[in-house]
C-alpha cells in the first residue's frame, strides 16, 4: 500500500511539472517570447498549436509503445524528450528554432502526458 502510494504521489508531481513546462507553457510565455523574437502571436500559436496537432497524430503509435514497453519505461524516456524541447525553446532565435523547439516538445506531449501514466498507474 505505501509503494503504491508513493508511486501515485510522484505521477501526481511529474504529470504536473508536465503539463506545466509544455502545455500551459505557451499561456505564460506567448507574450514574452513572440516581444523577443518580434514575432506575431498568431504565429507563436499556430506553431503551438501543430505541436499540440503533431501530439495527437502520435497518439496511436505511443499507445502501442506503451503496450510494449509499460507506461514507466515511456515516461522516463519522455522526460528526457522534455528537458531536450525546453533547452530547445531556451535557445529558440527565430521561427525555424522555435517551431523546432515546438516540434520536440510536441513529441514529448504526444508521449508523456496522461496516457503513460494512467498505463503506470493502471499496472500497481
């Protein structure tokens, strides 16, 4: 019961820090990164918004992933698929960059938010 606890406890966490450093990024950022790079905001968001698109249309290949690997082992690697996208977007000069940034963050999302770890919730 303790494990179990733990577990759930820290899928509680990262999932928050998750969602947080991805999808309700681009609410706290929009304005300061479109002024720094002099770029519209209907073009930071459309760049957004494909990486939200791209999360999607990868959803049936990371539930097969998942299927095969166990939601832990996929969460682990997207963490580090995170941290890559986010160093990306710290560096982000330009539209190419950015959406660059966006389509590594993308992927991660596509991967590592909420199926993952309802697959290793679901295993305790």
């Amino acid at each position: 019961m303790r494990r179990r606890s733990v577990v759930v406890s820290t899928l509680g966490i990262t999932q928050t820090l998750a969602w947080g450093s991805t999808y309700y990024l681009a609410a706290v950022f929009a304005d300061p990164i479109s002024d720094t790079l002099h770029l519209p905001h209907v073009w930071f968001f459309g760049i957004f918004s494909a990486a939200l698109l791209l999360s999607g249309l990868l959803g049936p290949f990371a539930g097969r992933m998942i299927d095969q690997r166990g939601g832990r082992d996929v969460l682990a690697a997207t963490n580090i698929v995170f941290a890559a996208g986010l160093v990306c977007l710290s560096f982000a000069s330009g539209v190419a960059s950015l959406a660059f940034a966006w389509v590594v963050l993308g992927i991660g999302m596509g991967f590592g938010l909420y199926e993952a770890a309802f697959a290793t919730a679901a295993g305790l």
